[in-house]
C-alpha cells in the first residue's frame, strides 16, 4: 500500500470518527438538553435545508480560493466545529441558541464531505492510486467502532462527554491533513465561475439529477430512521449503549462493498450497481421497519452495506468519470445536497413531527412509502435508459 493510499485511508478513518461524534448522538445529545422529538426534527431538518444552499456555496467559494489547498481549507472547517461543539456541550445555552449552533454545526460538518472526496478524485487524475471505496470504507470502520465507544461514553457519562471523542478525533485528523501532499481545486481562470451552480448541474446533467432524486427519496427515510434510532431500540427493549451497537452494524457492513466498488463497478458498471443498492434499500429499511425484536433490527441494519455502502462510493466515481473537470466539486455538492440536504431534510422533519402527533407506527409506515418511491425512481430510470437503447437499437 503507497503512501498517499495510507495516508488518505488515515484521514476517512479520523474524519468519520469525528462525524460521529456530531451527528451519530444527535437525538441522545439534545434529549439531554430537553429538546422533544419534534424540536430535534426542526434541527436535523433545518441543518438539512441548511446545507442544501451553504454546501454549494462553500465548494464554490473552495473553488475560487487558489492559496490555499483543499486540507487547509478542511483544518479551518474542522477549527469550527470544535468550537461550537464545545460551546453546545458544556455552555448553558438557551433552547433557541442551542438549536440555532447546532444547526449550523451540523450543516457545515455535512458540507464539508465533497471536499474530502475531491481530495482522492484529484489524487486520481494526478495519477496516483488511490482507492476510494476502501479509505471511505475504513471511515465506516472508524464510524462504527466509535458508536460502540461513543454508546459507553453516553451510558457510563453526560451526553457532553461525546466532546472529548469530537476534539480528539478532530486534532488528529488536522495532523493528517498537514501530512498529505496538497490538493488545490482544479477550476481554472475564467472558466471557475462556470459549472459552478448547481441548479445548472442538475439541468446539464439530468441523469445524475434523476438518480439522486430517487436516492434522495431513499435517503430521507434511512435518515429517519438513523435519528430516531433511539427511539425504536427504546421500543423494542434497548438502551443507548444499544444504540452503539445499532450503529456498528450499520456502518460495519459498509467496508466490504466500499472496498471492492473499484472492482464491481469494472464487472458490472456503475448504472447497474446503483440499481442494486436502490433494491437493497427496500431490504433494509422495511426489515427495520418490521422489526419485532433487536435481533431483527440489527439484520435489517447490516445490510447497510448493500445500500448505502455501495451506493456511495459508486455515486462518487460516476460523478468523476461523467462530469467535466469544471464541474467535479459542484458534482460532489449536489450529492451531498440531494441526500444528506434535500433527503434528510425531508425524512427528519416530517419523521419527528408524525412521531409526536401520530405515534412510531406512522412514521415507519412513511419511511417504508419514501424507501419504495426513492428505489422505484433509481430502477425506473434504468429501464427507461436500456428501452431507448432497444429502441435505437431497432431502428438501425
């Protein structure tokens, strides 16, 4: 294994440690601060709507900043974070500043995940190996192994201990950022105002658009279900060390699909693969759904790894090799915004509201409606896709 490879593999594993300990918590952390199901729905939507607008204009300003490599840039992101994590874990905030901090927080640590990936997707262009699907798989290596950590942390300790696991994680990973070679956005000249705009970029590329409409859909009932996880382990029995457990299998199963994308994405190819981790969505999600016991929900969550686990890495490589160079990091962007924006703004809003006026069942049954919808779409356009093929095909 290279250097750079090593390297990389490093950052994805600190930096997805730190993103657990922002968001993996969030219910158990702001439940401690009296926040009801509903308010938490308004915070992780709101940080979702937030990051459908500060997300693109951050890569764009990422862009157009030429003095500094994408690492520094990320240092100062991270700089932040910490910051208002500290002030949100051990300051006696009130309600309205506590949701507004951590809105923000959670916003820009969602952001700032297509700037990683650029990262590897310029490494690549450079010439250097580097294999993405693994280093991102060690992430949810690293995200699984710190919820089982974190879920002592919360059970042994206060919510706010989960500080300690941000501000560590987050220094380490700052060093690692100071080690690897730098990365610089490869927008040049006059050309950097172009592709830049993401409404542009869902209409030039309107299959691109079309997919992460669907996954969006997809993503906005996992990220239901990934915030109010506590609540359904609570329902069936567990506890928030259940939680860290929960967690772990979810991310777990991530590392072997994310791992051999390269090699499936060169058997199979990248349309396919996304049509498979749309199906594999249904799986898991309804097993979830239906879950009569822990032991169930756990099996419907491992198969995490054939969803959003193959999804990831998948969606990111098509974006490199279907995108001008011009619009690679916008590219990334809209990933973000269509899932971890549009879609968990969706799923966490409407899932706290129906938890707290109409009950859990509803909520489940929503998420099953939007995991149907979401797979429908992503496979509907595959077939639409190969009829035009027979079509033109015939016509020949």
């Amino acid at each position: 294994m290279n250097k750079v490879q090593m390297k990389y593999n490093f950052l994805h594993i600190l930096y997805w440690m730190n993103t657990l300990s922002i968001v993996g918590f969030v219910a158990v952390l702001l439940q401690s601060k009296g926040l009801s199901n509903t308010e938490i729905g308004i915070v992780t939507g709101a940080s979702s709507m937030t990051t459908i607008f500060l997300s693109p204009i951050l890569s764009a300003q990422c862009a157009k900043i030429k003095k500094l490599s994408l690492q520094q840039l990320l240092i100062v992101f991270l700089t932040i974070e910490c910051g208002s994590f500290l002030s949100i874990g051990f300051l006696p905030l009130s309600k309205a500043v506590l949701m507004i901090l951590y809105i923000g927080l959670y916003a820009l640590n969602i952001s700032t995940v297509p700037l990683v990936s650029t990262i590897a997707m310029n490494y690549i262009e450079e010439g250097k190996k580097i294999n993405f699907g693994l280093s991102r798989g060690l992430g949810s290596i690293s995200y699984a192994v710190s919820a089982v950590i974190a879920g002592q942390l919360v059970s042994h300790f206060a919510p706010s201990s989960l500080c300690l696991l941000c501000i560590g994680s987050a220094v380490i990973c700052m060093l690692i950022l100071i080690v690897l070679p730098p990365s610089y956005s490869k927008q040049k000249g006059q050309n950097t105002e172009e592709g830049t705009n993401i409404v542009s970029i869902a209409l030039n590329y309107r299959k691109l658009t079309g997919l992460l409409l669907g996954f969006g859909l997809a993503f906005a009932a996992s990220a239901c279900l990934g915030t109010y996880l506590i609540n359904i382990i609570s329902e069936l029995g567990g506890n928030a060390s259940m939680l860290g457990i929960a967690t772990f299998f979810m991310a777990a199963s991530e590392l072997p699909c994310m791992a051999a994308a390269p090699k499936l994405m060169r058997r199979f190819g990248t349309k396919k693969l996304l049509c498979i981790a749309a199906l594999f969505y249904i799986v898991r999600n309804i097993t979830v759904c239906l879950a009569p016991n822990l032991p169930i929900l756990f099996l419907g969550l491992a198969f995490q790894g054939l969803s959003y686990g193959l999804f990831t890495p998948v969606i990111t490589y098509y974006v490199a090799e279907n995108l001008e160079k011009k619009d690679q990091i916008m590219g990334q962007t809209m990933i973000g915004v269509m899932t971890s924006g549009v879609g968990a703004a969706l799923g966490n809003t409407m899932g706290g509201m129906l938890q707290d006026t109409y009950g859990m069942q509803t909520m489940l049954f929503f998420v099953m409606f939007l995991t149907l919808g979401g797979a429908g779409i992503v496979n509907g356009l595959n077939i639409l896709r190969a009829s035009k093929k027979e079509i033109q095909l015939a016509s020949r």
